[in-house]
C-alpha cells in the first residue's frame, strides 16, 4: 500500500511528489511546506475509475489533516488525464447539492483546453465553426471518437469549475495558461518542426528477401531449442 500523507507539514525545503495509481493514465499530487502549513497541488486525475478506486482515498488523507487542494492542474484533456478531475468536481458539486460537507475543497484550477483557445486567446479565427463540425460527426457510426470524448470532458471541467466558483487560470492574463516570458509563435511556421527532425538515412543496405528469411529461420530454431531445454528442465 503506497504510504499516506504525513500528520506534519514537511520540511520546507522538500517537496514530496505522490503518485496516484492511475492505470494508464497520470495522476500526482505535490505537497510541500508554507509558513508551516502544507499545501497539496493536485495534478491530472487519470482515466475513468480513478477517481473513485485511487484518488478518492488520497483525498480522505488531505481532507483528515485538514488539508485542502490549493491548486489543480490538467496538463491537458486527453482523457486519461482529464475524467478523474471531472469525477471529482461531480462529486463536490452532489455533496453540495445535498447539503452536505464536500469531501475537499479546491483553491484553484489551472488548465487549457477548447474553451480559453474559443475564447480568442491566440488571436485565432474559424476555430469555433471548425471544432462545431468536428464534434458534431463525432458520434458517426454510433460511437463517439477519443478526440472528441476528451474535448467534451474539458467542457465538463471547465462548467464544473464555475459551478463550483473555482477560478480559472487566475494567475495568467489571456484565459491560457503559458509561464512568463515564453517565445512568442513564429509568424511563419518553419517547413519541418524541429521535433520532428529526421536522423540521416542509413547506410546500411535492406536485407534482401532470402536473407530476412534465412535470419528469421534462424530466430525459430533458436526459440526451438530453447523450448525444448526448458522441458527437459522444468
């Protein structure tokens, strides 16, 4: 069992990552010292299920030190980041609803999605008419496409969030969330991203037919072989 949040603040000179079981997913939680008070930053939530079987709990040991989440954060909404902090936000809006204390609460929420880039924040056009049409054939053949599902699960955050009067990206100008002097967007994209770079091309020749096949002859008399001595010792 992964060990539970410490009963003091830590060390003000450490910060302690904890990482939630998020199957294919990310799911963090950082914890660090103020003032001799902790803080906890609560960093994607994971695919469906998480929510409830893994970060459920780690919110109970927040909750019973009298922590809270001073800050969430969605790297992105691809959906195995982005369902569990939907779950979550769900849940606090039930309990609310019902009258009842939530089981944490949340300071704040940074996160990009559809919605600041909607907003005009890079000065685009067509943007809106173009993602319309897209999510509008996403459930084509009946079945919703991943893309799409995780756009809508941003949405879900995102009404979430005022829902619950948990502000936005309060720290950045812009509705986007980007650090302080970041390099603004070339006017004319380059011909190939950099990231994309190719390495030089080989100059080792492709095997030829019978060669790959002579090698791929030899890889199976190999595992042969090493089947049978496993049988004869078992």
């Amino acid at each position: 069992m992964p060990p539970a949040f410490p009963d003091q603040p830590i060390n003000a000179n450490n910060l302690c990552l904890h990482v939630v079981q998020a199957d294919y997913g990310d799911c963090l939680v950082l914890q660090f010292d103020a003032e001799g008070v902790a803080k906890y930053i609560l960093v994607d939530g994971g695919p469906d299920g998480v929510y409830a079987s893994h970060l459920k709990i780690k919110l109970e040991e927040i909750a019973a030190q009298k922590g809270r989440l001073d800050l969430v954060v969605l790297t992105h909404v691809d959906e195995d980041h982005v369902v569990g902090l939907v779950d979550m936000l769900s849940a606090i809006a039930q309990a609310r609803n019902r009258g009842e204390t939530p089981l944490i609460e949340v300071g704040a929420l940074w996160y990009n999605t559809f919605r600041p880039i909607e907003s005009g924040a890079f000065g685009t056009t067509g943007l809106v008419e173009t993602f319309g049409a897209y999510l509008s054939s996403a459930f084509a053949g009946g079945a919703m496409q991943r893309a799409a599902y995780s756009i809508t699960q941003g949405e879900d955050l995102w009404k979430a969030a005022h829902i619950l009067n948990i502000p936005l990206n309060s720290n950045f100008t812009g509705r986007v969330v980007a650090p302080e002097n970041a390099p603004q967007r070339p006017q004319t994209p380059p011909a190939f991203p950099a990231v994309h770079d190719r390495p030089p091309q080989r100059s080792s020749t492709i095997l030829s037919g019978s060669e790959q096949k002579r090698l791929e002859d030899e890889l199976a008399a190999e595992r042969g072989k090493a089947a049978a001595g496993t049988a004869r010792n078992p």
